[in-house]
C-alpha cells in the first residue's frame, strides 16, 4: 500500500518538526514518523468500513419503510439490490478485515453516524444509483462496477468527509489519495472468491521499506551540517531567507540519498524529490531543486564519490 514517494513525504514532514523543535533528542520524532505511517492503516481500514456500514444504512433504510403503518406496495416489497450487493457481503463477511476493524478500534462511524447518513444520501441521490437500481437483480461484475463508481465518484471526493478526515488527524490528508488508490484497486481486482487477507494489505511492501523510512530519517539529522555546507556551497548568490524551508529540508535528504543509499538510482533520487516539491512546496522549487542537485551530481561523479551498486544507477 505505502509506496517509496509517500515514505520520503513522511519523512520531510518528520524533519521539518524536528527541525522547528528545540529538542535533540531523535527518538521522539522516528516515533512520530513510523506512528505517522502507520496510522495511514487506520485511515484505509477507516474508509473500507464506511462502505460496509453505508450498505448496513440502506438495509435499515429499507425495514424502516417496511414497518411503517401506511407502507406501498413498494415499501412492503422493496428492490434489495444495493442491500444485496455481492462486493460490499464479501467486505462484511471477511473475518481478517473484521478482526482488523476490532483490533484497531475502528468505530467512528457508531459515534459519528451522520457521517454515515451523509454518504448514504448521497448515493441515493445520485445518477449512479438510479442506473443501478433499474434492475432487482445482478452478478458480480455489475455489483464491483457500481461500488468501484460510487467509491470514486461519490464518497473519495465528498467534501463533508473530506473535513471530517482533516479533523480527526492532519496527517490523514497527505494519505488519503494514497489510500483511496488502494481501495480502488482493491476493489476493481476483487473477485467473488478472494484469499481470506485480501482486504488487509500490508502496509509495506516489505521490511526494506520501514527500515528505508528510519534510515533516511536519521542519516539526514545525523549529517544535518555536512549536508548544509554543500547545499551552502551551491547557494552563495542566493540570500538564505530567500530559499523554503521545505525545500532545504528536501535538499538534505535528496543528498543524503544520493551519498548514502547506493542500490537507489540517481534519476529515482532526483526524480521523486522534484515531484515532492512541486507538490509541497512552491512553484518554482522544482526548477531551484533540480539546478542544485545536477550540479552536485556532476562534481560526484567527477571526483568519483557516487558510491552505487550496480548497473544503470548513476
């Protein structure tokens, strides 16, 4: 689910904190980092459950009508299709995912369940729903094309869950297109028969990839002055105040990388710094960015000191 470019963000933003602390001590700031990235977790199993809960919502919706005193034809003999829906039975039914739901104490939607409510409007509201609901019955395919649609066109975008993530943790909103690319992936590969842990993907793709985040992290603060002097041999003509502090921050690590990580590419290296800084920083950082960073790969590779391991790195 985490990918190296979401890793390196966590990262930056782990840095920039410390660097705005008074504190040298590193231990609580990689404690933040590592419950940073693991707390993106939190936010998928967040949003799986929400799917579940929204279908829970249409069946109560729907024994509501039934039980009125003046209930239609309609009322007594409803279309079940959505409460129906095979995808969104086998994300209820799935034990690995309800033992993660438990474990992690994902329970927001029985205490804010006008959450619920809103997406649930939402949807039944929608063009999508209607053109679902045209029909009593389905198969499979039919029922992964509507919850893969509704999921991308209606609850990833929805503005009032949108500030409802921003509120419960900040962090969240630098994970979120993460995250809902997950799910969408998940769920367009989902098949009627899927292996008991489908819908609880790892976090990282591997070991490597935590030890990756704790590395970058702390060789960056530990060689904070020597990665300093070399962004300031560089930048003599330009005033100090003048340069963001993201993309000093984003600096030191794409330096750290380059000296310090030799299986990393020199194109990976520079390439996903350049991204970042478009992303977080301002509009002409990339541009300020990638000028340094050539210039110093080309002193490296002069005098010999890119230290990589194997072929095509450099």
């Amino acid at each position: 689910m985490l990918n190296r470019r979401h890793i390196r963000v966590k990262v930056m933003q782990s840095i920039y904190a410390f660097n705005g602390s008074a504190s040298d001590d590193l231990l609580k700031p990689q404690k933040f980092l590592l419950f940073s990235i693991d707390n993106m977790y939190n936010l998928y199993l967040l949003l799986v459950a929400l799917l579940i809960e929204v279908q829970k919502r249409a069946e109560t919706d729907l024994q509501k009508k039934q039980n009125k005193h003046l209930a239609t034809q309609e009322d007594r003999n409803p279309n079940r299709k959505f409460v129906n829906n095979e995808l969104l039975h086998l994300l209820r039914e799935n034990k690995p995912l309800q033992d993660q739901l438990e474990a992690h104490k994902i329970n927001n939607w029985e205490l804010d369940d006008e959450y619920v409510d809103v997406v649930f409007k939402a949807i039944a509201k929608s063009d999508l729903y209607a053109s679902y609901m045209q029909t009593r019955t389905s198969n499979f395919k039919e029922d992964k094309e509507f919850v893969v649609d509704i999921f991308k066109d209606i609850i990833a975008p929805n503005d009032k869950l949108y500030d409802y993530i921003e509120d419960k943790h900040l962090t969240w909103l630098d994970d979120l297109p993460t995250v809902n690319t997950t799910i969408l992936k998940l769920l367009r590969k989902a098949k009627p028969t899927v292996h008991d842990h489908y819908f609880t993907p790892r976090l990282y793709k591997d070991m490597d990839d935590k030890q990756f985040a704790i590395d970058l992290f702390k060789k960056t603060i530990l060689k904070t002055e020597k990665l300093n002097k070399e962004i300031g041999q560089k930048t003599k003509n330009w005033d100090a105040d003048r340069i963001a502090d993201v993309d000093f921050v984003l600096l030191q690590m794409a330096i750290c990388e380059l000296k310090e990580f030799p299986s990393i590419p020199v194109k990976v290296t520079i390439n996903e710094y350049l991204e970042i800084a478009k992303e977080y920083s301002t509009p002409k950082s990339s541009i300020f960015i990638n000028g340094i960073l050539d210039k110093l790969v080309k002193e490296y590779q002069e005098a010999n000191t890119l230290n990589k391991v194997g072929r095509g790195l450099l």
